[in-house]
C-alpha cells in the first residue's frame, strides 16, 4: 500500500553550496599566500616595479631639491610612505582583478576556501612585498640619500609599511569594482589622488578651507603623513604617532574586512 500525502515520507531538497568556511585557518591562509608569491616570482616586471619604483622616486626627489636638502628632509619622510601606498594599490589591484578576470577566484571560491582565507592571504603575499619594498625604500632615503630624521629609523619603517599595506588593503577592495586593468588603474584619481591632494604634504590642513580640513581628517593618509612627520620632528614615541598608527592599521583592516566582503561566486 502506498503511503498517504500525511504520512509520506518527507522530501530532501539539496543543500544550496557553500563558499568555505567562514573562520579564519592559518594553513588556507598560508597555502594562498604561497600560491600568489609563486605566481609574482614569474612576473620579474612586476617585482621590479614594487621594490625598485619607489627608491628611483626617492633618488629623483633627492635630487631635484640637490641645492635645497632641508627641503628633502621636510617631504622626503612624508612621500616615503606615501610612494609603497601608490605602488602597492596599483599592483595589487590589478593582480587581483587579473585573477577575477580569469576565473581563479571564481574556482577558489568553489573549494573548502573561506573567504577570510583568501583574502588574508593574498594580504599576506603582498604584505610580504610590502616589507621588502618599504625596507630598502628607508634604507636608501637614510644612509645613502641623507635623509635627516629626529627619531628612531625604526618607527619611520613602521610607518612605510603600514602605508604599504593600506595601499594593499585599498588596491583589494577596489578591485571588486573594475571590469578590466585600465578600468583598475582609473581608480587611482578617485581614491589616491584627493588623499594626496588633502593630506598635508603641500599645506599644512589646519591652513585649508575648514571643509577640506573635514575631509582630510577622515581620509588615511593624513594620518600617515602626520605620523612620518611625527618621527621627522620628535626623538621620542608620542601620543600623535601612537595614534597616527593605530589608525592607518585600523583602516588597513576595515578595508580588508571590506574586501573580504566583496568575495562573491558569479555563477551558480
């Protein structure tokens, strides 16, 4: 006898797929940061535009101001951490993008691969170029290029490689929203440029309009210009750079977080 719509037994619908799970894992993690250095060691062009470009600014700078050198001490600590910011978001994300653009992401995304994986991965692999990049960049600046700061050259690295990483961190995010690498590339107005144009280097913000000055306190790179500044002009640690760097790190991760959350299947 077959058994009535009442007591049949209950149907199944399948599970809808998921996208990995969601809590961090160190080895996922890693294995990505892995795979996206093996993929870089086979772009040298690359390589080369993170660590060289900005020494070759830094040389350049240095020498324009040949007859003026307190002039390169006053900016030159400033664009040290704003030139890793530049060229790590322009590489990163169009390395990124070229790997949404390709598919990678998209069968990455169909593993046991969580989303915070994966993108605390690839900010590991470029936070690792980060490191070398922002490394050599304030070598050169102190001992060949005689940048004269007050304090410790240590903080002034600290600073270079928080601005790398929220270069990471905005070249992640951004990629979300480009269809292509030009389109990638065209970000850069939108979202480097006003923070260049507001963030102290030409003018102190307290000397613009108070609308601009508004603006300039919400946006990163204030803060790590401030912070380079801070190390130009104090010997010691301060309350100013203490904050200067919670804030661009705490940016770097929100930015992150966001960029995790632009991590999306396209397909079924």
């Amino acid at each position: 006898m077959n058994p009535s719509p009442a007591t049949a037994a209950p149907t199944t619908t399948p599970a809808a797929p998921t996208t990995g799970p969601s809590t961090l894992n160190a080895s996922r993690t890693t294995a990505t940061a892995a795979r996206v250095l093996r993929q870089l060691r086979h772009d040298p062009r690359t390589i080369a535009l993170l660590v060289l470009i900005p020494c070759v600014m830094l040389i350049l700078l240095r020498y324009v101001f040949d007859a003026s050198p307190r002039t390169f001490d006053t900016i030159g600590a400033s664009l040290l951490g704003i030139f890793p910011l530049i060229t790590m978001f322009l590489i990163t994300s169009i390395a990124t993008l070229r790997e949404r653009t390709s598919g990678t992401l998209e069968r990455l995304l169909a593993l046991p691969l969580g989303k915070a994986d994966l993108i605390a991965g690839y900010a590991l692999a470029f936070g690792a170029l980060a490191i070398v990049q922002s490394a050599l960049a304030t070598g050169l600046a102190l001992w060949l290029l005689g940048l004269d700061v007050t304090g410790s050259p240590w903080l002034l690295l600290l600073v270079a490689l928080l601005d790398a990483l929220l270069g990471t961190a905005l070249g992640l995010f951004v990629s979300a929203f480009a269809a292509s690498e030009f389109q990638a590339v065209q970000f850069m107005p939108a979202v480097i440029f006003p923070q260049l144009l507001l963030c102290g280097l030409f003018t102190p913000r307290s000397d613009m309009h108070p609308v601009l000055e508004a603006v300039s306190d919400v946006l990163p790179m204030s803060y790590a210009v401030d912070g380079m500044n801070q190390v130009l002009h104090h010997t010691d640690m301060t309350a100013a750079f203490v904050r200067d760097v919670l804030i661009v790190a705490g940016c770097a991760l929100l930015v992150l977080g966001l960029g995790a959350a632009t991590l999306r299947r396209r397909t079924a």
